[in-house]
C-alpha cells in the first residue's frame, strides 16, 4: 500500500554551525546522538517528518537551535514555525521527537516541557558566522 501525502511534512532544521553542534562550547553534549536520534525518527516517520541541517541560523546565543516548521496540514490548522534554543540534552531531543511525530505546530499542543525551549526567531539574524 502506498501511502500518499498532499503538501510538506513537518520539518525540523537544526542549527549545526559555529555554536550549535559544537562540542568546543558545549563538551558535554552529545550532538552526534542527537542528530542520530531526529534522524532515525524521520527514517521510521513514512515521510510524515524531515530533518535538516544548516550551518547557522542566526541566533548563537540560544544555541542549540532548532525550527520546528508545521507540515502543510498543520499550517492550515493554524500551526505556526516554532524556535526553539537551548536543546542541549536528550530528554529535549525525545520531547521534539514525540511532538512532530504527533503531528507538531497546529495538530498537537507544543509540551510543556518544550515551551521552556521556546524563543523568538531572530528579527535579523545578520551575518552568519
């Protein structure tokens, strides 16, 4: 059975630049097993969730950075791209992974434990670095 899906997918960027990813700032973070862990959710998804990285996305002071963008579904239903910073350790990695694999922005509330991730997204992220 082929599963068909109208529009984009919910779609998580992570910042992988000069701050976020970096085991020089952040030695105690494991970001190889964090990316692992998203990716291996989007592989087990059937397309309903995609990873992506960027070098930077402007906002190094909240690093680890990451986008949660709401599928074309969920961004009907009002689900709005949401940035979230200080994803330093695994338990925020599974958080982010139940909550786009329940649909994320628009078809499922943001967790609790996830609102205190939230940040605004930059006004003008500027040069990157």
């Amino acid at each position: 059975m082929t599963i068909f899906r109208v529009g984009r997918p919910c779609t998580v960027v992570v910042c992988r630049g000069c701050c976020c990813g970096s085991a020089r700032k952040f030695p105690d973070t494991d970001h190889e097993a964090q990316l692992h862990r998203l990716r291996e959710a989007a592989a087990g998804s059937d397309g309903s969730l995609v990873i992506r990285t960027t070098d930077c996305l402007g906002a190094c002071e909240r690093a680890n950075v990451l986008v949660v963008q709401p599928s074309t579904r969920g961004r009907t239903r009002g689900g709005r791209t949401e940035w979230l910073g200080w994803a330093l350790d695994q338990d925020c990695i599974e958080d982010v992974v139940a909550y786009t694999l329940a649909g994320g922005p628009g078809l499922t509330p943001c967790p609790a434990t996830l609102e205190l991730h939230r940040a605004p997204a930059p006004r003008d992220p500027g040069p990157r670095r």
